[in-house]
C-alpha cells in the first residue's frame, strides 16, 4: 500500500538535518503569515480609515503590527517547527507508523 524503503536507517547526521529542516521551514512559515496578516490589516484600516502607528522593527523597517505580534511569531513558528520536527522524526523513523503491523488474536 505505502513505499516501504528497506534502508530507512536513522542516524544522529539525519535526525539533526530533519529536525534543523522542520525548524526553518516553521520559521518562513511564520514570515508568511506575518506578511498575509499585516495585508489583511492595512487593507482594514485603510478601508475603515483608521489610523495606522508604525512601529520600528529590527532598527531597520517598519510594521504596522504590534511589536509582541511581530517578534513573537517568527519564535513561535521556530517553537513549532522544531516540536513538529521532532514529532515526525519519531513517527517516521522510531515508530515507523506506516508499516502494517500483524494482527495478534
């Protein structure tokens, strides 16, 4: 039913890599939805006329979200993607939960 690789071994290079890999990908993840949520905002306030503070982030540039909103959730989408990492690593390669156990009577 599934792909069933006959070398699935898990070494301490591949867990590092996997997890790193799932870390990152919560992080640009995150970096998406700060992006779709300061649109969906400024179109908001533009539409309804409200007034916009700016507030300076990273000495650099400047958002429209609040700054807990805006620090807070590239550590999040770190946060998850690391505990997501580790989670499927277990499952894939510990658990290996896709192989069909025989059933005992």
């Amino acid at each position: 039913m599934f792909y069933q690789p006959k070398n699935l071994i898990a070494t301490p290079a591949k867990k590092i890599i996997y997890v790193t890999a799932a870390t990152v990908l919560g992080l640009l993840l995150s970096f998406i939805i700060h992006a779709i949520a300061e649109s969906l905002y400024l179109n908001w306030a533009i539409k309804n006329d409200a007034a916009i503070t700016w507030h300076t982030v990273f000495n650099q540039g400047q958002c429209a979200l609040p700054l807990l909103v805006v620090y807070g959730l590239p550590v999040l989408g770190a946060l998850s993607g690391f505990l997501s990492g580790r989670l499927w690593w277990r499952l894939v390669y510990v658990d290996k939960f896709w192989i069909k156990r025989p059933e005992s009577h």
